[in-house]
C-alpha cells in the first residue's frame, strides 16, 4: 500500500528535544509560548508536549519533536527553535522565577500603575 503524500515517509529526519524548566508551571509556559508560532516551511512538523523527568512525576520538562524531508530543514529549524526557547528562557529568569511563583508577601503601596479599587 503507497504512503500517502505528506505520510511519515516523506519526513525521515527526526529530532526529540528535551528542556529542563524548575517547575511545571513553567515548562507549560514555555510550551504555550513557543506554540503560537508555526513552523514556516511545510517540510518540516513540530509538536510540543510536558514530559516528566525520570526522577520525578511533575512534567517540568518541555519536550519538542522534529520531523524534516531533509537534515538541512531540521538544522534551520531547530536554530530558530533554540533562538526562541533562549529568549523565553531569559524573559522567565528577567522576570524573576521566584515572583513568579510566590506569593506577594511585600506591601505594593506606592507601586507605579497601581490602582486602588
């Protein structure tokens, strides 16, 4: 039976990446970000899914798979996909992971843009 056009087949080159992130909250972050864009060539498909680490049941770890007609659109792919994970990685550690994901246990009086209500 032929493989239809567009079938596993017709993308042999394939490449599984794993990155760590120091919650599941954050790995789903990332994955939310990093999804909205498509990938811009038809030759190549990407999906994204949490994964948990071997030593752990939280999925803290954010998982992307490649598949490519060809190793030279698996390279140009995944270069733009480490450029983006590096800027979502360096926005998260910009913003503080530890207000991220803590409680606000400081007064806000006098923040700038604060409204009282």
């Amino acid at each position: 039976m032929a493989e239809e056009k567009g079938g596993e087949a017709d993308f042999p080159c394939t490449l599984t990446i794993d990155v760590p992130f120091p919650s599941a909250s954050l790995a789903h972050t990332a994955l939310q970000v990093l999804r909205v864009d498509q990938e811009l060539s038809p030759l190549v498909r990407r999906t994204f899914s949490t994964v948990s680490p071997p030593d752990s049941s939280k999925q803290s770890v954010l998982r992307t798979e490649y598949k490519a007609t060809t190793n030279r659109m698996l390279r140009v792919a995944v270069n733009g996909f480490f450029e983006s994970v590096g800027v979502v990685i360096n926005t998260m550690k910009e913003l503080d992971v530890d207000v991220y994901d803590g409680p606000v246990t400081e007064s806000l009086e006098g923040v700038q843009g604060l409204v009282k209500g």
